[in-house]
C-alpha cells in the first residue's frame, strides 16, 4: 500500500516533538508527513529542523486540508481551535486525528462528531493515556471483573506544571476553555474508561489559584527593580528557583521553535513569571463526580509541586487497587485476605511511557486495517462534558446535571 501523506496542524510541542517525532521515527514506513500547518513560518520551519525532514510550511490550515495529496490531519492547534480544525478536515474528506481536549465545549464536541458522522471518515481522539501499559492492564482487570463492581476511583495528578500552564498560553481560558478541559481531559477519560460503560450524570467542583500569585513570589525584590515578565528577561532569574530558562533558544544559526527569531512574529514567549502572568485557571483543585449508577470518582490536580505523577486508586466490591505511573506499577488487595498482588509493568519506548507511538499506530490500523479505535470522539465528547461541568461548576458553586448541558441520548454519543 501506498504511504498514507499526513498534515499536521500546529508547530508546538504536541506537533513536532510528539507526532512529528512518531511520524518520522516509529511509522515512517507506512505514513509520511507532506505539510504543516503554522502561522508561524519560524517556528514551523525549526520544527522541520527538529525532525530532521523537509515538508511544505502552509500558514493557513484550510488551505493545507483541501489538498488532495492530504489523507490525514493531526489536530494540534490551540484547544479553542480544534472544532473549527477538525470540522473542516472532515468536510475535506480526511481521516482526522483530535489531540485532548476534543473541544472546548460540548456543542462544539457535537458539532465534530456530526461532521464525522456526514463524512464517513474516522475520527480518532488522542488519548495517549489509554495506551499507557499501567491504564491498559488497569483497565483489562476491571474488564476480567477483579475489583467485582467498581464504585469509587481517585485520581490525582501532581505535576512540577507551573511553568508549562500558567507561564505559556494554557493559563487562559479563551484558549482552553480552562484546565479542567486542557488538562484534567485526560484524566477524566481514564476514570470513564476504567468505570466501564456507564456514563457521568452530575459534577461538583473546588478549585483556585492558590500558589501563582505575586505575593508568592519566592524571593525578595528590590527597590525599584520590578521582577518579569518573562524569566529570560527577569532581573532576579538567578535567585528564583522557580526561573525556568528554555532550552529552546538559537543554536548553530538556526531559528528554534521557540526562541528569539519565532517570538518576533508572534510576540509569543512560553516563560512568562508564573506568579506575576494573568491567568484565569486553578493551580490546584478537586472535581467530584458521581455516575448513573452511583459509583463516584473524585480527581485532583496540583500544579504547584516539586513532583510529577499519576495515581489512580480504584474499590470495587471485590477489592482495591493502586496504580503508579511513573512506578508503573499496580497493586491489588482483595478485600477478604491480607494478600497483595503486585504487578510490575515493563516501561515502553516512545513518548509518555511509550502510549504515543501505540495511539498513533492503532490510528493508522483503524484506516488500513479497520481496527476498532481504542479512543474515540464520543469518548472525547463524555470527558469534555465532565471538564466543562467542573469549570460550571467552580464558577456558580453549583452541582450541574450533565443531561442539562449534553444530550446523553444522543445516538453519536453512545
């Protein structure tokens, strides 16, 4: 068979050294990449440079996603970009790849999986978590029925993000639609997968800006010498611990994604003082969420941490589980004997503990071989709607009812 020719939209992080990379690296027998997609013509070319190939630079992504040489489109633009993004390669007639979150909001989540479903072309979401070898075997016991009927899961992530979600363009909810949606999205879809088939019905919310306020600064400031606003430029940056000095600069003559020459056309710095940015999003909060049947699931995000990590707790009314991702480990206690059993889980290759180059290739077998996709858009859709439910609910101090801001009976979503 012919390489299949993909065009990715967006020269960041998710773009480039993600896709890009598996793209090139892991698949470049069956796939090549022909074009991408950047306002940005610096940072779209130093992320060709990265990748070591040459591609076309296209600056608008309508235009690349009418091309006929064009089978594939890897959405990884901004997050309020993505329904505009993926309703347009699917009315072109290519097969469409979502990068989290699938949308910004559950109308726009419908409004994607309608254009999916006029177009007859898979629509695949980019849950990388769900190919991570912890969730996989996390969700193959649940499946073989080992914690009996599930009806409680913690989550809880804990990540040294500071500096990637309040000092870049995630800290705004104009282009996330909140951190509920850009971050907890993930988590929220593992929960959903590991619950089964049955379906989020109410959310609860509490969360705030705790720590990135520039009274917390850490350390003292001067008379007369204001700290910012970026690390780069800030006059303190050797006596902040929390300075963060990207490695992204100008090296060999060459332009890099994000340095210097790139920030000239967009004014964009990805090291903004975290304490001192404007933000509208929590640096630290809990959801709550309870499900049809009446098992609960609760998930917590930190951002202001020296440790990165995922745990997933689960009780079923056969017994409890613990899972570690970075331990990538999971341990099991049924619930009448004192055993433990400990399943040590063998670290892949690839990007996020190897899940990216798993969720690209059963993307691609779900174009070539008809595979079953192992995440798709109605699954995107349930996890937007318990992320945007959370920042509902944050925001009025209010339950809220998914069935009054999703149609849950939809035929697309089932």
């Amino acid at each position: 068979m012919p390489k299949l020719r993909v065009g990715i939209i967006g020269a960041g992080g998710r773009g480039i050294n993600s896709f890009g990379h598996t793209f090139t690296k892991v698949h470049a027998d069956v796939a090549e990449i022909a074009a991408l997609a950047d306002p940005n013509p610096v940072r779209a070319q130093a992320g060709l440079d990265i990748l070591g190939i040459k591609a076309d630079i296209v600056d608008n992504a309508h235009d690349m996603v009418k091309r006929k040489d064009i089978d594939i489109v890897i959405v990884t633009s901004p997050d309020y970009l993505h329904e505009e993004h993926a309703v347009a390669a699917l009315k072109a007639g290519k097969h469409v790849l979502v990068d989290k979150p699938l949308a910004t909001s559950v109308d726009g989540c419908m409004r994607i999986l309608e254009a999916a479903d006029a177009a007859g072309k898979i629509l695949y979401m980019g849950f990388n978590l769900r190919h991570h070898a912890v969730v996989r075997n996390l969700r193959q016991m649940a499946q073989r029925g080992e914690f009996g009927d599930i009806f409680s899961i913690i989550a809880m992530e804990y990540y040294n993000g500071g500096r990637t979600y309040h000092s870049r363009w995630n800290r705004l909810k104009k282009f996330t639609g909140g951190l509920w949606l850009h971050k907890g999205s993930h988590d929220f879809d593992v929960i959903n997968y590991i619950m089964g088939g049955v379906r989020p019905a109410r959310v609860s919310c509490f969360a705030n800006v705790f720590t990135f306020k520039p009274e917390r600064l850490p350390f003292k400031t001067r008379k007369g010498v204001k700290p910012g606003p970026t690390c780069s430029a800030c006059p303190y940056k050797k006596e902040c611990p929390d300075a963060y000095m990207t490695a992204d600069t100008e090296t060999g003559g060459k332009p890099r994604m994000f340095g210097e020459e790139a920030a000239k056309v967009d004014g964009y710095h990805k090291n903004l003082c975290m304490y001192l940015s404007d933000k509208d999003t929590h640096d630290q909060g809990v959801a709550i969420v309870e499900y049809a049947n009446g098992a609960t699931a609760t998930h917590t995000e930190c951002f202001a941490t020296p440790i990165s990590n995922r745990r997933y707790f689960v009780d079923g009314t056969l017994g409890h589980g613990e899972a570690d991702l970075h331990a990538s480990k999971i341990e099991f206690r049924p619930r009448w004997t004192k055993d433990v059993k400990t399943h040590e889980i063998g670290q892949e290759e690839g990007g996020h503990g190897g899940a990216d180059p798993l969720m690209v290739q059963n993307f691609l077998d779900c174009i070539r071989k008809r595979a079953k996709p192992i995440a798709n858009a109605a699954d995107g859709a349930w996890s937007v709607a318990i992320a945007c439910a959370a920042e509902m609910s944050r925001e009025k101090g209010q339950v809220i009812e998914i069935a009054k801001i999703m149609d849950v009976k939809s035929r697309l979503l089932a």
